[in-house]
C-alpha cells in the first residue's frame, strides 16, 4: 500500500524484512506484557484487601452459631 510507494521499496524483497520486524515486535509486546501482568494483578489485589477483609468480619460476626476456631479458619 502507501507505506511501500512513499519509502519506493520493492515488495517482494522487503517482504521477509518486514515480515521479521513485525514477528518481532509482536513478541517483545507479548513479553512486556507478561511481565507486567503479575505486577497489574497484585496492586489490584492489594487494593481489595482491606474491603474483602472488612466484609469477612461483618459476615462472620453475624454469624453466632460458629465456633471461634471455625472463625479463624
């Protein structure tokens, strides 16, 4: 298309370049993207901690039936 009559290169040899480059940097993204997944993941979850916690305790303090050491569990 545009990107090969602007730069006036040949199709069929900057084929397998272009080709290359692009597997490439499809795969750096895919890394990048995986290393920071994890890290995305645990400050969300750090987030949610004091809220789940909070309603854990509501939840267990209504009920009166359950003994202390289920309650720790």
């Amino acid at each position: 298309g545009l990107f090969w009559r602007v730069h006036a290169l040949e199709v069929s040899t900057s084929l397998a370049w272009f080709a290359l480059v692009t597997t490439a940097s499809t795969w750096l993204l895919a890394f990048a993207y995986r290393n920071t997944k994890f890290q995305l993941k645990h400050r969300v979850a750090v987030r949610r901690e004091d809220a789940v916690a909070r309603e854990m305790a509501r939840k267990l303090a209504d009920e009166k039936k359950m003994s202390r050491k289920e309650k720790d569990e």
